[in-house]
C-alpha cells in the first residue's frame, strides 16, 4: 500500500530568512582539520550548534566517488531488486517507511551494520549482482577513513576539554564491539512537488529528529536538503558541499558532556529537481556501554543531568520511538 503523498508535508514552519537579518544571521561552523587552532573552534560549535563543516578532512575523495557511484547505480536499478536487499530490519533496503513505527520520509535508503566484517554472503550485498563483495570493499574503505575522521575529531575535542583521555570518546567507536551504523540516503526528485504549492509546507525527505548516537559525519552531493533546527525555533537550510564533510552531535554525547554539548535537531526536505544522495556514518558506542556524564568534566557539585543508561536501553528506546520524539527527555532527572 503506498502512503498518499499529503503524508509528507510539514506543518507550516517558521524558516530562518538572511535577508531579513543580514547582521545577525548564524552562519555554520566550518572547522579546517588540518589546523591545529581547530579545537577552539570545534568545541565551541559543538556547545553552540551541535553541528559544524569540515574541510580538510582527509578522507581520499576516490573512496567517496566510488561509494557515491555505486550508490546511484543501485538506487536507480528496478524496484524489484532493490527491494531483494529489503526490509531494513534492522538492515537492508528501505523505502520511505523509517523505522517501525509509522514515520514516512520521502527517501529510499539502505541502512547497513557499520561493523568492517568481510561478509560476502550478507544477503543486502548479494543484490549487487556482478560483484557483491566489491560493494562491501568499497563500504568498508570509506567507512575506515570516515571513522578515522571521526576519531580525530573526538579526540581534539576531549584534549580541548582537558578529559582524562584524548581518547574517552574516540574508544568507543573503535571498540570491536561499537553499534555503529551505516546509511546511504538517496531522495528522489519530486516533480508532483510544484503542482502542490502548499504554502508554507514543505515535503519531508526524513523528518525531524536527533541522531541518538555519539557523533554522525555526513556526506552528500551537491543536492540541497538539509536543515538545522536553531535554538530560536527556525530551521536553517545547509548549503550543500560534497567535498566537505558535515558532523553533528548526538544525543549520546550531549549526556556525556552533561549538555555541554547538544545533539542538533534536523530534517531533510524533497527538491522537486534534482535527487540528493547522502551518507552517513553513525559513530555509537558497545550496547554494554554506561552513558553518563564523564567524571573528570563535572565541576564542584555539579549532578547529572541524566538517570543512568546503556546504550542498549537508548537503543531500544530509540527503535520504539517515532521520529520526532524527544528521546532524552524519558532519561533527564526531573
Ligand atoms: C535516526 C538516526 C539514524 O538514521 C538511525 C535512525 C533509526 C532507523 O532508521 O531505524 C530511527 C531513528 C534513527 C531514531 C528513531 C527511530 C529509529 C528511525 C526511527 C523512527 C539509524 C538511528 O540510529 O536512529
């Protein structure tokens, strides 16, 4: 049964608008890695956005080529086979129902365990029918080089915090056992999009929500879609960049920064042109894991802000959560 279409519009929104406010409009931060006077800068967008851009990131834009072609030829082969790679429970083949409980996107994706086993015979793969294990070597490089970048990045953020470890964070996603996810987005153009003019709506491509993990690295192409949700209530469009990266904080980390730093609230929406493809890596910790605020970080009498969890209790709780729900909110002490 196909879901109808008024399924996916927003309610009308509040947008942040440039010419407006020229002055005070806030622009995203963009932290160049290869600078060593990036962790000021990264730390500060972490508390201020949960979200930044970064340039310099040196993942080898070959392995971002071929995923992104691989990809395209995927999305764009018949339904009948995509749908062999399907359903995404928990991974495989997904078109537009996201997760199990009723949420709709205007999106195809293929959601993937972030694990880098050489597992030929994983049944989402043997739908790339010349060479499956081609298509996992080309998801396993681009996924070793993201997540490297992933490191690095939580890396220069505990040093700047002065944590008891450059690597408390970075441990996490390179522990064997890390329930990291991989997923590859792809947003069809909407051509029905203009007969629609309903003004003020606008077709959601994946609805609003915060990642519940540590850190995520995003990557697209040159296809606009993304938007941030500010402080203020408006959502800002991210102009598109494919040779950059876009990284934003997860839930996770907000709780082990004790709200230091917030996970960022965004949302894609459909263009009615041109399709946006986009990856992402879900850096997450091992489900045993306790989530909770780092000792070395709370100051004086500073308490918790967060009951004690598991990753796996957040994961559970997440997979039986809509979308838009405010999933820290079940885990804050009152
Ligand atoms: C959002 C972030 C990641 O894409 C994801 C998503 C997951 C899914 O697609 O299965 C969820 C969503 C995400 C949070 C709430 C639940 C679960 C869809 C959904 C409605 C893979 C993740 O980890 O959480």
């Amino acid at each position: 049964s196909k879901p109808p279409i008024e399924l996916f519009f927003s309610k009308p929104c509040k947008q942040t608008n440039n010419n407006n406010n020229p002055l005070n409009f806030p622009t995203i931060p963009l932290i160049d890695l290869s600078k060593s006077d990036s962790k000021h800068l990264l730390v500060k967008a972490c508390q201020e956005f949960g979200f930044f851009k970064v340039i310099n990131h040196g993942v080898p834009m070959q392995f971002i080529n071929k995923l992104e072609s691989e990809a395209t030829k995927f999305f764009s082969s018949p339904l009948s086979l995509k749908q062999k790679a399907g359903p995404p429970n928990p991974f495989g083949y997904g078109n537009r129902r996201l997760g199990q409980n009723g949420d709709f996107g205007w999106v195809e994706y293929l959601l993937l365990n972030a694990k880098l086993e050489s597992d030929h015979k994983n049944p989402t793969f043997s739908v790339f029918e010349e060479n499956p294990g081609n298509f996992q070597c080309i998801v396993n490089d681009y996924v070793t080089a993201v997540k490297k970048m992933a490191c690095e990045i939580l890396e220069l953020l505990a040093d700047e915090m002065g944590l008891e470890s450059r690597n408390v964070f970075s441990k996490l996603l390179m522990d064997e056992q890390s329930d990291s996810v991989f997923r590859v987005n792809y947003y069809p153009p909407c051509p029905e999009l203009q007969e629609y003019e309903m003004k003020g709506k606008k077709l959601i491509g994946f609805g609003e929500h915060t990642d519940p993990q540590i850190i995520s690295v995003l990557r697209s192409n040159n296809t606009s879609g993304l938007e941030i949700s500010l402080r203020d209530g408006s959502w800002m469009s991210v102009p598109p960049d494919s040779s950059s990266f876009f990284v934003n904080v997860g839930d996770s980390l907000q709780v082990m920064t004790n709200g230091r730093f917030k996970s960022v609230k965004h949302r894609v929406v459909a263009n009615s042109s041109k399709s946006r493809l986009s990856m992402i890596y879900f850096g997450g910790p091992p489900l045993s894991e306790k989530i909770a605020p780092l000792d070395s970080l709370m100051v004086g009498e500073e308490a918790s802000l967060y009951k004690e969890f598991t990753w796996f209790e957040y994961r559970k709780s997440a997979v039986n959560s809509r979308l838009s729900d405010n999933r820290l909110r079940l885990f804050e002490k009152i």
